[in-house]
C-alpha cells in the first residue's frame, strides 16, 4: 500500500489512473479507475473478465475454445504490478496508469495472461540456476495523420523544414534532427515512467526509428517496458500532430520493423555463462543457438502474428529468411554481436515489431532452454561474407507457421498445451475474418478481367 499512498500524496491533482494488461494481440487492454477507487485495487485487486487478454485485434473475440461466450465470459481478479504505478506526462490533464496481471479467485496466476506464460519459462531457468539478461530493440515508424490513398501510409511532413520526409538515410542525424523536439520528449517521457531507453537511431527507411532499450536481469520488467515504450511513442507522436506505427510492414517497397531481441544468461555468482570461446562464444552459447534454431519454425506464428507480419520477410532487407547464425552478421536470424567478452551475448532478430513482447521472448528462452537442456549442437556459423538463402523449412506464410505451431510439442511443453491451442485457435479466427472481406487488388484483378 505504501507505493500507493506515496503516489496519491506525491500527485493530489491526478483524478484518473489506467489499468494496463496486454492481450494475446500485444494491445494494451484495461479499465480506466477514479481516485477514489485506486486503493482499494491495491487491498484486493478488480474484477475483469479472463477474455480480455485473448482478444483478436480488432478487440472482438470468436468464442475460442469456447471461452467468451459459451461459458458467460467469467470475471478474473486484476492485481497491480508492484512499481508500474507512474504519471502519464503526454496527457494534458494529470492522469496515472499501473500494469495489472491477472489471477485466479483462489490466487493462482490466470495461465491465458501472457505475463504469466514468460514467468513459467523464467522458471524453468531458475530450476537450472541461470537468469537470462534480456534488451528489446524496437523499431517504428512515423506517418503523416492525414494518411494516403485508400488509407496507405505516407511519410509525415519534417517540422524542421516543412517538407515531406523522403529518402534512405539509414544512421542520418539530419533525420533525427528533423523530430528532435518530439524525440525529446519521447526520451522525456520514457525517464517520467521509468522506461530506461538508450540510444535512438534514424533506421532505413523513411520516417523509420529505433528506440533501444537497456539491458535489464528481470525478463518479466523488460517485457513490461517493451510493452510500454509503444504507448510513449504513439501518446507523443499525436501531441507532435504525427502517428506512430509499430507494423511490421507498413510499406510494400521499404524496411520493416522488427523487435530485436539480446539475450545473455547469468549463473547464481552473477557470472555470464556465455563467456569464453571464440567470437561465436562458448559450448552452451552454441546449445542455446541451436535450440532457437531447432525452434524457430515451431514459434513463427508468434514472431509473425498477423499477415502483415509476413511481408517482412523479404531478401536484401536485413530481416533473415533462414535458420541462420553467425558472428556480427545483420543477415541471419540469430546474430553474435561483436564486443567484449564479458559481455557476449546473442540477438534474436526474427520477430516483428508487432509481436507481443512477453510471448515472443517466452518463446525465444523456450528454443534457448530446450537447446541447453537437449545440449543440442548448432550448424556451421555463416561468415560474414555468406549471402542469405532462403529456407524453404521456416514457415513464411501465416496458415503454414499457425499449422506448426499448433503441433509443436516443445513450445506446448513450455508455453502450455493450452495456451498454444488457444493462440492457434484466436489466431486462425482472425485470419479467416481477414480474409473474409475483399481487398481492393482483389477487385482490381478479378471483378472485370480481360477475355
């Protein structure tokens, strides 16, 4: 109760606080509380119903597994997450939001709500004696509000010159400089709700950023500021008369966006135990590629989780088309940084700006578990000179990566059997109702063809 009642003296202007929880889709989902109840969810939590973190992501749900609908939609208990509780400093009137998780009447955690599904693969870590160090990058891009034909994307107009942004500047610091105030004070913001950012990079393409977040040795915190950065940048971007967009491919003929993820492992003495060997690293560095590798088919569907995702997917884009590894090379899916050793590390780069956070790195310590516990051996490291080819195993296409997942006995080992089902199932909803309405290259090509 203290960081509560330190909170409402530290603010007596806030009126209104955010509860936050991510869906299956990574949307932020939640209920907005007065001030006069926000003590009372810190003594014994809200009600909420266990639906609402397995939304599609037009926030419908289509009764999976007959959960929703048929079985009444049951409320679950929503607890605050202890030290989430910050200002919302964008919004013009003094507000507060907090991360909330979801647990059963009896106390257990809810096993649909996604934070709960990183924390049981963190147990299998603990169980062995390691704790994994985890960063995100992530990247986005900005876009002009007013939008283009048929609601296309388009770049947004740089304040600094008043002229459209164009052209591939990748590490351009003239880029930067032309949203300088706005990434100011996304910087701003993310210090306010404790989000530790470092460096931000002109990425590219086009209006397209990066945001690093720093290392930290609890998964579940980086996670959380994973989940929250996104908030930041498209909260700002609107007071700045710009959107921000985290999709994976939101232009056909530029980069995508992808979410990076660094990962090293720590034993009981605080010691990398990825430490030793040559610039690949050491033996269990190997068995932990080896197991991304050995998994990465299983887990596209949540790298990848929608059908825009896909398009990322693309030759001479830097986004890997290939269960490939090997030392500072951008090409393969699984890159060993360059650094010292102490600080040697492996960078997951597969997923996509849209993946949910705490799924894909559930996923990517569930491939680096099996990998080390099976002691399982990787291939040859491609050199830095070992042009991509593409893989014809890594399922590229949404129904194909949904087909594996849903048979994949390591991630139903790790994630949950029943977890996996219901993703799978939410999933395959939403990619019928897709495709259910018809697209504008769909009329173009076929409501007049030639002959």
């Amino acid at each position: 109760m203290s960081e509560v009642s330190d909170f409402l003296d530290k603010h007596p202007d806030v009126e209104t606080f955010d509860t936050i929880i991510p869906d299956l889709c990574g949307v932020i989902r939640g209920k907005r509380i007065a001030r006069g109840g926000i003590e009372s969810i810190y003594k014994k939590g809200f009600q909420l119903p266990g639906s609402s973190v397995f939304l599609d992501v037009r926030g419908d749900t289509d009764d999976p597994s007959g959960m929703g609908v048929s079985d009444g939609d049951p409320d679950v208990t929503a607890h605050p997450v202890a030290g989430s509780l910050v200002m919302v400093p964008w919004f013009e009137k003094p507000m507060a939001q907090l991360l909330v998780s979801f647990f059963e009447e009896d106390g257990t955690p809810y096993i649909f709500d996604p934070r709960h599904v990183l924390q049981r693969v963190l147990n299998r870590f603990s169980d062995i004696g390691l704790r994994p160090v985890v960063a995100l990058e992530q990247e986005f891009y900005l876009i002009d509000p007013e939008g283009g034909m048929e609601g296309n994307p388009k770049p947004p107009i740089l304040p600094s010159t008043g002229r459209r942004a164009s052209g591939t500047q990748v590490l351009s610091i003239s880029d930067l400089e032309g949203f300088a105030l706005y990434l100011d004070q996304v910087a701003e913001c993310c210090k306010i709700q404790k989000i530790p950012v470092g460096p931000v990079t002109s990425e590219l393409a086009t209006g397209q950023y990066e945001i690093n977040l720093m290392h930290t040795d609890d998964p579940l915190v980086a996670c959380d500021h994973a989940l929250l950065l996104p908030r930041v940048v498209k909260g700002v971007a609107r007071v700045h008369g710009v959107n921000a967009t985290f999709m994976a491919k939101p232009y056909p003929d530029q980069s995508g966006s992808g979410m990076h993820m660094h990962v090293s492992l720590l034993d009981e003495k605080g010691n990398n135990v990825f430490s030793g060997g040559d610039e690949t690293g050491n033996e269990i560095l190997h068995n932990a590629v080896a197991g991304l590798l050995d998994t990465m088919a299983d887990a596209m569907a949540i790298f990848a989780p929608n059908i825009n995702s896909f398009r990322r997917f693309m030759p001479g884009t830097y986004v890997p088309i290939s269960r490939s590894w090997g030392a500072n090379n951008r090409s393969v899916a699984i890159r060993i940084p360059a650094g010292d050793d102490a600080n040697r590390r492996l960078e997951h780069r597969i997923a996509g700006a849209d993946a949910n956070p705490y799924l894909a790195l559930a996923a990517v310590l569930a491939g680096m578990h099996h990998g080390i516990s099976k002691k399982i051996s990787p291939p040859p490291p491609a050199g830095i000179d070992t042009p991509p080819v593409d893989d014809h195993g890594l399922p590229k296409k949404w129904h194909r990566a949904l087909n594996v997942l849903e048979k994949s006995e390591v991630m139903a080992e790790y994630l949950g059997k029943e977890y996996c089902d219901l993703y799978v199932t939410c999933k395959r909803d939403e990619m019928e109702n897709f495709m259910a309405e018809a697209s504008p290259r769909e009329y173009e090509w076929y409501l007049r063809p030639e002959g």
